[in-house]
C-alpha cells in the first residue's frame, strides 16, 4: 500500500521528543513548557514501539473497539488520554513510524527482524483502517489484504453445490435443505439451566487436554460470562497477567458442539493462550511491550482466529471430539448419547462449506448482492436458519472482511502445523512455536512454499 501522509497539520507525535509517551507523562501541564530534547534521526525501535502503543490507543478514540487488548503500562494510557489529535494527526503519525521503521539499521538478529516485520505489518494495516476509518470504502479483498495481510480467494458459490448434495443424504426430507438441517440440529439443542455445567466441563477438558503439552502459567485463569446482544456467538478479552474474560452469547439457542469449539477456541489452545504466551515470552521475556496492545484489524488477527479455529481439532482429533462429546457432555446436557453419531457426521459435513461465508461476504459487502439475497444464500450455504443467517449478516456489517480470518485463517494454520510432523508432539511444538512468536500470515505461506521447493 502507498504510504500517504495526509492534510498538512500538527503531528501527532510531540516529533521533538524522545518518545511520545515519555514526553506527555513526565510533563505537567500546569507548568509553563520546558525545553524538550532532540531526537535521533533514526529512533530505536523500543522508541518506534513506545509511540506505536500509544498512536494504537489514540485510534480507538476514534474507533471504540479498535484495541482488543491492553494490558501495558499505564503511562501510554494516560498519554493517549491527554493528547487533543485529530484523524488527520494520527494519519500522519502512521506514515511517520512507517519510515521510521523503514530507516532503522539492517540487523542480522533474527529476532529484532521478526520484529521489526511484525511492527511494520501492524502499521500496514492500521494505514489502512485509517482510511476506512476517514471514510474511504475498499474492495473486500483489497481490505482484506489491507487489513490482514492475505488476499481470500472469492470461490463461487456454485463450487459447494456438490457438498449440499452430500449433506442432502444425511439430512434427508422435504422442503428447503436449510430448515431441514435447522429442525434437525434444534435437537441438540444445551437446555439453559445446564449451560454452565456443560461448558464449565468443556473448557476444564480444554485445558487439560492444552496442558499435557504446554507449561502453562500456574496463575492463569479466566472467568466467563454468558451475555445477549451480540453479533458474535463467543469472546475473548484478554486482561493481562494471564487472566481473559470469555462470553458466550445467547441470543439464540446452543447447540451442544458448541461447547467444546469455543472451549478451545476461546480458552484452551485458543485466544487464551495465545495472549498469554505471547505475554510471557515477548512482553515479559523480551520486553517487547509493542505485544501488550492488539489492535483487532490486523494481521495478528489472521493468526488469532486461525489457530483458535484450528486448536479444536488438535485438542480433539477425529473422532476422539465424538466420543468426549458423546460419553460426557451428552448425559450433562440430559441429550441422548445414541444419537450423538448423526449430529457429528452432520457437523463434519458442514465444515466444507465454510469457505462459502467468505464468497457471501465478499457480495454482500461489496453491494453486489442485497442483504435479502445475502440472506438466503447465508440460509443455504451455511445451512442456517434466518435467524442465525440475519446475525451472521450482522457480523459482516460490524467486522466487515474479519470474516476471512476463520476458515482461511484456520486452513492457512492447519496447513503450516501439519507440515510439521505427523505426530501429536510435533503439531503440538508447532502450535506453541506460532503462538509464542511474532508470526505473520505471509511466513506461514513463505514456509511453506520454502519445504516444498527444498
């Protein structure tokens, strides 16, 4: 992306200073101005970093919910706060690190590269949410490309026709393909006075199964939540010092496979364990505090949903999901374990079709399609009922291409993982390894076209 500074105006950054944290937080503003002190030419990248927490944290002035999570020092909060910008001045403080960035010296420290592409891909993409943000609409894949660093491949929605006809032998009937597998699921449905118990006994198996792999800290913990009013069905929010904050939204009814996917996806090996991985070894083991801000438009996405999405399957493989879910969630839930075959078979069947939410989001937010019709084809190619279709929709008007980091996210992790190594241990070492590391979406790609040249 062509990196613009835009209308001419005052810098964000106060540019005198050595950092722009360090110069708002030592300041009294009651005082009269002191003489700041001059900075290099070339910052360092701790100093690049400092300023990038706090330009993060002044975007989300502009865009509550940008910063999914902040678990930093104090002292950038309190200098976002103070600082009275405009769009335009955070604009141009992007383009400013950006070539900052740009400029420092080659290193030949694997590390500081690794961090050094990570920074750059992260202002890349807080380039581009500026421009949304200013009210600049992109192309769905030039967003997303923008946004989280990987083009998604627009499949018609006719290359999943085959996969419906499969489903239509599992769930056969009459009537719409959609209201058939809607009323058939409605069967599995968790009562809600046995949510908790279910879920609690979900993500404890979570985590164990997440523990006989990695070390985890001993004073990590979540707690969880079950809200309404939600376009999303499970969240995240990572507290720092090892603790996370998971709803669940009920708005509409839970079916019991729910339980263990956003057990894993958002606790155990999911989003939970990758902010605190990442806070241990890069925010506490580095001192790399650039990782205790996560701006959710970003490449760092990409790598969060993917693995969070594909940690179910390493925690629960084939068919050992059905068995845990058949033998213990099942009776918990008052469900008939005899039945818990069918649902599964159905439920693998389904995941086929999860490249089709992308092509219906690439239409619908494009406005090639009208909601009606983004609709339908949401009920048909995800095999959901209106309700569901409708707040799916809504995700896609609240998250826009965010979408793309689920099953393109998870192929892209699955992918990179299992060329690792056949063997649990070693898909295992490489999901740790992912969430331990300033990976980019592009690195699991480079990796992998990397093996298969050698």
């Amino acid at each position: 992306m062509i990196r613009l500074a835009l209308l001419a105006g005052p810098c964000l950054a106060l540019c005198a200073c050595t950092t722009l944290s360090d110069a708002v937080v030592s300041q009294n503003i009651d005082a009269p101005a002191e003489p700041v002190k001059s900075i290099a030419l070339t910052p360092s990248i701790g100093a690049i970093a400092s300023e990038y927490i706090v330009l993060t944290l002044v975007m989300d002035k502009f865009e509550k919910g940008y910063v999914d999570a902040y678990y930093g020092p104090q002292k950038y909060m309190d200098a976002a706060e103070v600082l009275d910008k405009t769009l335009v001045d955070a604009g141009n403080h992007i383009v400013q690190l950006m070539e900052q960035l740009d400029a420092l010296p080659k290193s030949d420290d694997p590390a500081e590269q690794s961090r050094r592409l990570f920074l750059s891909a992260q202002l890349e993409a807080a380039h581009t949410r500026h421009a949304m943000i200013s009210g600049e609409t992109l192309p769905f894949v030039r967003e997303a490309d923008g946004l989280f660093g990987v083009k998604p491949e627009i499949k018609p929605l006719e290359t999943f026709d085959p996969i419906l006809e499969e489903i239509e032998n599992l769930v056969p009937g009459n009537g719409p393909l959609s209201a058939r597998v809607d009323a058939f699921e409605n069967g599995y449905i968790i009562p809600k006075d046995k949510l908790k118990v279910v879920f609690d006994t979900a993500i404890a198996e979570c985590k164990k199964r997440t523990e006989e792999y990695f070390d985890l800290p001993p004073s990590e913990n979540f707690k969880m939540e079950f809200v309404t009013g939600k376009s999303w069905s499970g969240y995240n929010y990572y507290q720092g010092k090892y603790q996370s904050l998971i709803q669940i939204n009920t708005d509409l009814p839970i079916k019991i496979s729910r339980a263990v996917d956003l057990g894993c996806h958002e606790g155990y090996p999911g989003h939970h364990v990758y902010n605190m991985l990442l806070e241990q070894n890069l925010t506490r083991g580095k001192g790399w505090e650039e990782f205790s801000i996560y701006p959710l438009y970003s490449p760092q996405s990409l790598i969060a949903e993917g693995s969070a999405n594909y940690g179910i399957e390493l925690a629960f493989p084939g068919v050992k999901r059905l068995e845990y879910e058949r033998d213990v969630l099942y009776p918990l839930a008052g469900l008939d374990p005899d039945t818990a075959g069918a649902f599964w078979a159905l439920q693998i069947a389904k995941q086929a079709l999860a490249g089709a939410r992308i092509t219906i989001a690439q239409g619908y937010l494009d406005k090639e399609i009208p909601r009606e019709d983004a609709v339908a084809y949401t009920m048909k190619y995800q095999l959901v009922s209106r309700e569901r279709a409708e707040q799916m929709l809504d995700f896609n008007d609240q998250y826009r291409s965010y979408v793309i980091n689920y099953s393109l996210g998870q192929d892209m992790v699955r992918e990179w993982i299992e060329a690792q190594g056949d063997a649990p241990v070693w898909r295992w070492k490489a999901m740790e390894r992912l969430l331990s590391e300033p990976m980019l979406p592009h690195e699991l790609k480079n990796d992998l076209e990397t093996a298969v040249s050698e």
